[in-house]
C-alpha cells in the first residue's frame, strides 16, 4: 500500500468518528417534562445542525472509504501483472 492509501484510511476513520460524535451530540434525549407539571419522560430532541454536520462527515467518511478500496484493488492488480 502506498502512503496515500494509509493517509486516505486514516483520514476516513477521523471522519466516521467525528461524524458519528456530531450525529450522538445532535440527538438530545434528556428527560423532560415539555413545560407541563407532570414527571419527566424521555423526548427525543434533534438539533439540526449537529445532525446535518455529522451526515456530511458520514458521507465524506464513506467517499474516502470507496476511494480507499479502489486504491487497494488497483494496487493489488498491478502487482499481480507485474
């Protein structure tokens, strides 16, 4: 494997995992009593932002994931018809 390849890799586990922490941070689900005098229940509460960053983080983990496989496959290919 070439350098690129392993900056590539690493580059998409960064993402996953900083898109998977701003999806986790964008999903409240603390209990709450919605204003009412009642006890708590849990409701879930999205804040867009942090959903839509971490969705695009996701996507740009998942481009960079299919960039490194096709790397992979064209490497391994020219090796074996060398």
């Amino acid at each position: 494997m070439t350098r690129r390849v392993i900056v590539t890799a690493v580059l998409t586990v960064a993402l996953l995992v900083v898109g998977l922490v701003c999806v986790a941070h964008g999903v409240d689900t603390t209990p709450s009593t919605g204003g009412l005098l009642v006890s708590p229940v849990p409701l879930t509460r999205v804040l867009g932002a942090w959903v839509a960053a971490g969705v695009v983080l996701v996507t740009a983990a998942v481009v960079c994931a299919i960039d490194v496989v096709a790397r992979v496959r064209t490497a391994r290919a020219a090796r074996s018809d060398a």
